[in-house]
C-alpha cells in the first residue's frame, strides 16, 4: 500500500493483521512515499508490482486512509475455492462522499463506478499492464480495472458486500 502519511499506519496495520481467519497468507508491502510528487502513490503501487513476481500470488492496491472489513479475506478465499479460474475479485466498497457505496458488479465495471482499493489481482495474469497516472490521473485506477474487465469478464468474481472502506481512516 502506499504511504505519504506515516501517522497513519498505527490504525491501518492492525486492521490487516487482525482480519477473520482466512486460507490467504496476507503480506503487507509498505511503500513509503518520499519527497518526489507521486499523486495518489501510483508510481509507487507500479513500482512494488515490479517487485512482486510469480507464485500464482494475488495483491491489492489500498491507499493508506482505506481499512477493510475483517471478513474480507475470508469472504475472498471461500469465493476464489469455488471460482479457482479466477482472475480478479471485486468486492463493495463503502464511502462517505457524494459517489456513495460502489457495488460489486458487471456493470460497474466503468471509471467512478470501480475503485482500485476494491479490487484484488491475480498477479500472473495481469503480467506487464500497469496503472497509467500519465495518461488517466486519478482516475487511472478505475480504467485500469475497466481495461482488465474487458480481456476476461468471465473470470471475475464479484463479492457485492461491504468489504473495504474507503477514505476511512478519520470514521472507522
């Protein structure tokens, strides 16, 4: 995840390492955000995905004001057992901003509509793509989902419970 406000990780960490049991090996990968001007840390999120190599592992890409529900591993493990072929796991997001709650769903598979910070990624699969900050801004994250949603559909689970939180550091 990245990081630009350090302050932040003594209530973001614990929320990870104290979900619900789950089949998932959860490792944090911090990256932690220095004086050079990286809007939204993506540059930082396509540089640890460069690190990140094979094993057949998944990442997600929260940012550090975004917490999960604690039933988010577990409700991802049980739904990948069923769904082994699976490339992507997209789950409801709840905010508290004019957007609204994002549901998990095939048609919200459009920018404003999908959040990177509800997505989980096959790693494999997504090979070289990365985010494109230079091209979308911030909204490179929702086109990036949008652009893998279109090669596979199919291969997409979609959890539609409130499973992460977004912008939720100041209510949780």
């Amino acid at each position: 995840m990245p990081c630009s406000r350090f302050e932040r990780l003594p209530t973001i960490v614990p929320a990870y390492t104290g979900m619900e049991k789950s089949n998932w090996e959860v490792r944090l990968h911090l990256l932690l955000q220095g004086p050079d001007p990286d809007p939204k840390g993506i540059l930082k999120v396509n540089e640890c995905l460069n690190e990140i190599r094979g094993d057949g592992g998944w990442f997600m890409t929260p940012s550090d004001d975004t917490i999960p529900y604690p039933g988010l591993f577990r409700r991802m493990g049980e739904e990948l057992a069923k769904n082994q072929d699976a490339v992507a796991i997209v789950v409801g997001q709840e905010r508290r901003d004019n957007l609204g709650n994002l549901q998990a769903r095939t048609d919200n598979m459009m920018i404003s509509k999908v959040d990177g910070n509800q997505i989980c990624w096959n790693r494999d699969w997504i090979k070289e793509e990365r985010y494109e900050w230079e091209k979308w801004g911030i909204f490179c994250d929702g086109e990036f989902a949008v652009r893998m949603f279109a090669r596979a559909p199919q291969r997409f689970i979609f959890i539609n419970e409130l499973l992460v939180r977004h912008n939720s550091y100041e209510w949780v």
